[in-house]
C-alpha cells in the first residue's frame, strides 16, 4: 500500500520567492513521518523541479498579487488535479512539530484552521484557509460550484477565498484543526502572545517568538513573513 502524504502549495506572481517551497518540503519532510509529495500549484510558465508534482494553474486576469492570488486555491479543489487526501499549507507557515495526527482526521470532512478572529470574538467559526485537509473526490462541488459563477462577481462579494469556501461546504462538514496544535505566530507566539482582555499587549514584550506548549504549526498570516523576521526560534525551524 502506498502510505505517501501528498501535500500541496501555491505560488504564485512575485508574492514569494522559490525558497519558500524549498523550504516547506524540508520541514514537511522532517515532520512527517511517511514518504511526502508535494504538489505545486502554479503558473503554467514557471519552471519547477521534478522532484516536485507541477500542476497548472488556469490564470485569471487581474487576479495576482497579495490580495488576489489565494483565490487560485479554489482550483485546487479541482479533482482533475488530484484525486484523493491531500495536506494544503500556504507558503507562510513554519512547522516546529510532527504532523502525523493529521493523517488521522476523519477525510470525509474538510478539516481547517479556525480562523484567528476567535481569540477576541470567541463566537466567531470562520475558517482560516492557510491550511486545510480534504478528499478532492468529496470536495469538488467547491471548484464545480465556483467555476460556474461569475469570477469577478464572487471575488465581490466575498473578501476571500476561505470566505467563499466556508459559504460553500456545509458548516456540519468542516471540522476545525486542534488551536492548539496550530497557533497564529502575530497574535499567540510573537513576544508570549497578546493579552486580549482591555487593551491588547504583549505578555513579554521584547522576548520574541516564545513557542506555546504543543505547537506544531506557527501561521504567519500578513506581514511580516518568516525571512523578514530575525529571531532565533524561526531560524531554527525554518530550514
């Protein structure tokens, strides 16, 4: 039996250089206890390495830069891609911990952060879509759905991609990754993490990046990003 973890990412335009993927595979690789794939998702144009899967973007006009370009993570829910269990991280994640517990959830949900915003609005189920797990072959109606629509309408109506997903799938069908294990390295991490009780502050202001008990996953959602940030604790994982 193939017992391969296929795992995917997504680059895209200039937002981030080609050592980011470098660098994904090595941390995926020392925390995964099984063979990996990594699959990229990219431009058609772009060069990427055989030791790589290389799947090809359908480009969008005017949907690039930072803003725009994770809604091609829509496509990824395209079986015609892969079909099968696969492991999704964007680009701005440090992995400081093993990862086979995630092998483990149930794949006939579609398993996701819980988005950041619960730390001050513990009422709030979004979801946060720098990492996800799914069943392509379950999941598809996402991309069916999406690419049946109007593309410049929904990106309207819709802040962003985990936002058009989250409005897709059946909130009975998600199921959120333990917080624990997967923590936002600005809010939960950076100098002991922010108090969000009255005014928010850092627990230990100039500390730096201080690893919560049971982290595996750090998410570096906005900026700064992992290579503008010079600290120990990131430099020794991030390689």
């Amino acid at each position: 039996m193939d017992n391969t973890v296929n795992c995917a990412c997504l680059i895209h335009g200039d937002v981030y250089e080609w050592q980011y993927v470098e660098k994904l595979y090595s941390m995926l690789k020392r925390n995964i206890s099984y063979p990996v794939r990594l699959h990229v998702f990219t431009e058609p144009e772009r060069p990427v390495p055989a030791e790589f899967v290389k799947h090809d973007l359908t480009i969008w006009d005017g949907v690039s830069g930072p803003k725009k370009s994770w809604w091609y993570k829509v496509q990824m829910f395209d079986r015609k891609h892969f079909a099968g269990k696969l492991l999704y991280f964007d680009l701005d994640v440090v992995i400081t911990g093993n990862l086979d517990w995630i092998l483990a959830c149930n794949p006939q949900y579609l398993w996701a952060i819980r988005d950041f915003k619960h730390l001050w609005r513990p009422q709030w189920n979004g979801i946060n879509s720098s990492m996800m797990y799914w069943d392509t072959m379950q999941y598809h109606r996402v991309w069916k759905n999406f690419s049946k629509g109007d593309i410049k309408e929904i990106m309207r109506r819709f802040p962003g991609d985990q936002d058009y997903i989250s409005n897709t799938v059946d909130f009975k069908q998600f199921r959120f990754f333990d917080p624990q294990k997967i923590v936002s390295w600005r809010w939960q991490a950076k100098d002991g993490g922010m108090s969000f009780e009255g005014s928010r502050h850092y627990a230990r202001p100039d500390a730096g990046t201080v690893l919560p008990q049971g982290c595996n996953v750090m998410i570096f959602h906005g900026s700064p990003k992992p290579h503008q940030v010079n600290d120990p604790i990131i430099n020794g994982y991030w390689v």
